[in-house]
C-alpha cells in the first residue's frame, strides 16, 4: 500500500527527498546539542624565564594581546610590550634559550630576551 497513492509520483519523490533531508537536519541539531563544547583557552599564560642571573615570569594575555615581564623572586613588573611595541595577535608563547617566541593569528614572531623587542621570526638570525 502506497502512502500518497492519489498524487503524482515527482511529488512522491519529493516528499521522500524532503523527510531525508528533515531526518538529516535533525541529526546534525543532535550532533551540535550532544557534543561536548570546546575546552576554552584561559586568557593568560605564565612562562618562568632563568638564565644568566635573570629570573622572569612573562605573562601573556590573550585578551590585551601584550606580554608583561616580572622579577620572579619579587614580583617587581620588569616592563610590557603590547601592539605599540610592535607586537601581533598572542596566544600562546614557547620559550627557546634566549628567544620567546609569540604564537597567534598572524605569522609567529620572536622577542629576545632579555631586551623584550618582538621581531618577525623570518628575521631572526642566530
């Protein structure tokens, strides 16, 4: 017995593409509501920079896009370097001997510690 045995057989064709993609739809809603939400990053990142006599904690944050150098033993703010300085998009920073190098949405650039003058990483030269 046939659903629809009065109408057309397109319009019949039709109804099935139709509930296919219904079905489709549904399904992806589910996916959406069901899947566990990204882990967010947090909006500052802490990284402890020691070499020759110097103990720095550089703080980036993301939101400000800057990075902020302390004295690790006291916490005296040693300086910031944000957008006027030259500095792009931050959102993650990787330390490598004397060179922080500054991840984001724009290309990666560098900051050379302990001076704190960021570069584009295609000018660094050891």
């Amino acid at each position: 017995m046939r659903r629809y045995p009065l109408l057309p057989r397109t319009l019949r064709r039709l109804d099935r593409r139709l509930r296919l993609v219904g079905t489709f739809l549904a399904a992806a809603a589910l996916v959406g509501l069901v899947a566990p939400p990204q882990a967010e990053q947090p909006p500052k990142q802490l990284v402890r920079w020691t070499a020759d006599g110097h103990d720095w904690l550089l703080v980036a944050d993301r939101q400000q896009d800057s990075i902020s150098a302390y004295d690790a033993h006291d916490g005296r703010p040693l300086g910031t370097i944000d957008r006027a300085d030259g500095l792009a998009d931050v959102d993650r920073l990787v330390l490598e001997g004397r060179w922080l190098v500054v991840l984001g949405d724009a290309q990666p650039q560098v900051v050379r510690l302990p001076g704190l003058r960021p570069q584009p990483l295609a000018s660094v030269s050891r």
